[in-house]
C-alpha cells in the first residue's frame, strides 16, 4: 500500500514510530514510496544532471541549480554513466 501522502518525511521512522506508539516497520510500510515511482524520480535526476553537466555547467552550478551538494551531482552524473553503459 502506497503512502497517502506523497512527500518527503523530515522525520525518521524510528522517531515517528516512538511519537505514534507502533514499530518502525508499520511507519515504513504506511509512509513508503512505491518503489517503481521511487525509481523514476531517481532517473530523471541523473538524466538532469547529467544534461546540465553536457551543456557545460560546472558541478558546482548544477549543485547550484539542482538544490543539492556538489557531492551528490558527482554520484548523479557518475551513476547516469553507469546506467548508459548498462542499457544503451
């Protein structure tokens, strides 16, 4: 059963669990995003990533751009590689 909220927790589990009296695992089966909507989001940040970082943006200002560290657009425009060579 998918979340009927679709957003992200600013809290984990574990607090929420405490806070509402019931195990981690109920906080996460309720509150889980689909895993298939889970993974197209994830691909379309690699794939905008990675076409900021074609059309010649630094990382920085893609980190910039994209609200997220420098760190993490490495991984995006790294694992965007990863899966062209995968499935070209």
């Amino acid at each position: 059963m998918p979340a009927e909220i679709q957003q992200r927790r600013k809290t984990t589990a574990k607090e929420l669990a405490k806070r509402l009296g019931c195990s981690e695992r109920t906080v996460r089966r309720i509150a889980a995003e689909p895993r298939t909507e889970f993974l197209a989001r994830a691909a379309e940040r690699r794939a905008r990533a990675l076409a900021l970082r074609e059309s010649g943006m630094t990382y920085k200002q893609i980190a910039a751009e994209m609200g997220e560290s420098v760190g993490s657009v490495g991984r995006l425009i790294h694992s965007a590689r990863h899966h062209a060579k995968e499935n070209p």
